[in-house]
C-alpha cells in the first residue's frame, strides 16, 4: 500500500480512513471481528491505473455467518495501491447478523 492509502467506504457502516500505518492499526480488530473471512473475487475490470473488483465476502461475525456481496474500485499509483473505495450492501449485514 501506498504511504498516503486511502481506505474509503461508501456503506453507511464502513469506516474510512487515510494513512497505510492508520489502516493498519485498524486491521487486527477488523480481522477479529471476521472470523475466517475470506473475499471470493467474481470479477474485474482494469484500465490503466484502476481496476474494479466484484467480490463475495464471507466469514462468521458474532457467531453468525455471513455472505456479503461488494465491489472495490481500486487505484494504483507507483506500483502500489493508492486508494480503495469499497461498496457493499450494509442491510445485508444487519439482516445476516440478526440486526434488521
């Protein structure tokens, strides 16, 4: 990842942030959060210096598992990734997790 990494969520429960060492940080409890989680890539579009990333997440959060479908738009920049906005379907979520 690029020094300046931004990490942008467009859910309404993503978080975002900017800084590689910022997403870091945040990773570990990211990944403790999601059990198993494991991100199954459906497809990609590339042009130049962005590629478009459909995907399926799936993992067990709080004891329930979940299949979430997603895409990142990912720019790269310098060989590294610069920036990664990541959509995904929040009620989706809340209804798999028991939360709607």
């Amino acid at each position: 990842m690029h020094q300046g990494f931004e990490n942008l969520h467009q859910s309404a429960l993503g978080e975002s942030c900017v800084g590689r060492e910022t997403y870091r940080e945040r990773l570990a409890s990211f990944l403790s959060a999601f059990k198993g989680l494991d991100y199954e890539l459906v497809d990609t579009v590339t042009e130049g210096d962005r590629v478009v990333a459909s995907y399926m997440m799936r993992a067990v959060h709080d004891g329930c598992a979940i299949e979430i479908p997603g895409v990142f738009v990912i720019v790269v920049a310098d060989g590294l990734i610069r920036r990664r906005v990541d959509y995904f379907d929040s009620l989706t979520f809340l209804r798999q997790t028991g939360q709607a």
